[in-house]
C-alpha cells in the first residue's frame, strides 16, 4: 500500500481520495449563467440538476451546498464498513 500524503498530513486512503475526486468529476456547472424575467439565475450541473437562487438562498448558496451533498454521497459510499456516522443511513 503507497502512502502519497504529505508530512504532517492524515493519510487518505485511495478509496476515499478517489471519491472525492468522483464527485468532483460528475459534478461540475456546465454552460453559461442564464437569466429568467422573473430574477431567477441559474446553471446546470453535469448531473442534470439545474442550480439557481430562491426566495431565501442564492445561486452560490446552492452550488455549494449542492458540491458539499455530492461529495458526502459519494465518501458516504465509499466509507469503511463501520465507520462512527453521523448521518444515518437507511
Ligand atoms: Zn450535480
């Protein structure tokens, strides 16, 4: 097992570097930022989610939180068996 961290670091295993880098991968704006009448911006994302602002959150708010779920689903998915959570899954 190579060990690629760098001093002083934890080292990640490559499972969960490599889903890391899956949600990085699968998840990115595509696109241009676009514009509706009615004030509502938006993009999409590779995945088909479309990201934009609302009544009471905006546009980065949502892409960042939409980023930070893919990114937990993904190291969720790919966390050791028994690992402490604190979410639980179904
Ligand atoms: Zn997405």
């Amino acid at each position: 097992m190579s060990d690629t961290s760098t001093p002083g670091e934890e080292p990640v295993s490559a499972a969960l570097r490599d889903a890391k880098a899956r949600a990085r991968s699968t998840h990115y704006t595509v696109g241009t930022l676009r514009a509706d009448p009615d004030g509502t911006v938006w993009l999409e994302c590779s995945c088909g989610t479309v990201l934009r602002n609302g009544p009471t959150w905006t546009l980065d708010e949502h892409v960042r939180l939409h980023r930070a779920e893919a990114k937990y689903l993904e190291l969720s998915a790919a966390a050791p068996a028994g690992i402490p959570r604190m979410i639980d899954l179904p």
